[in-house]
C-alpha cells in the first residue's frame, strides 16, 4: 500500500522544539521529492519546507527560515522537519506531500499546538 504517515505532533510552549516525521511506505523518498505544508484553522493551506529526493536541495517558508530544517534519512525512508524557537502562530495541522511528476501522495497530517 503506497503512503505516506507524519507522526510527531504535540502540545508544546513558544520557544520550544519538536521534530516531526513523514515516513513513506510502498515507494521511496530517494526518487519523490517531499514539501512539508500546514494548515491553521480558517486559513488556506500553505507552504512550509521543501526537499528535492537527492537531499541536496531544500527551500523554507520566509516565515520559517532560521527555525524549521528539513532532512531527508535515505536508509529509513523518512524526511524529518525539525521545528526551533516555535511560535504560537505556527499552531497548525502539518500534512507531508510526497511527489514525483503525476504521483502525488499526501499524509493524514499531524496537530502542532503552540501554547503556555
């Protein structure tokens, strides 16, 4: 069965971490490139990182460069966004995006809350 599942998300306060999961199964990340996306209530779906499936390329969100890394992990099929200095305003629904050409696999999305 080809998916793609993200794990990681959580309750935590501003200026604190957590790194989120997009682990793929029935395809590989080393020939799909993968973006990371979020989607707050009442606000359209957006933008958040991008890798490319050789890992050498990534590109960020301007309102998260600096903060947000994203990695690629070949051997565990996995691409990590590792999320810094987190902000009430980056509470949101984060989905992974698989895709290659046509193919297009999104996740059910995981819940970051940004909250004292």
């Amino acid at each position: 069965q080809v998916q793609v599942v993200e794990s990681g998300g959580g309750l935590v306060q501003p200026g604190g971490s957590l790194r989120l999961s997009c682990a793929a199964s029935g395809f590989t990340f080393s020939t799909y490139s993968v973006n990371w996306y979020r989607q707050a209530p009442g606000k359209e779906r957006q933008f958040v990182a991008g890798i490319t499936n050789t890992g050498t390329s990534t590109n960020y969100a301007d309102s998260v460069k600096g903060r947000f890394t994203i990695s690629l992990d070949n051997g565990k099929n996995t691409v990590y966004l590792q999320m810094n200095s987190l902000r009430s305003e980056d509470t949101a629904v984060y989905y992974c995006k698989a895709f290659l050409g046509l193919y297009v696999y999104w996740g059910q999305g995981t819940q970051v809350t940004v909250s004292s």
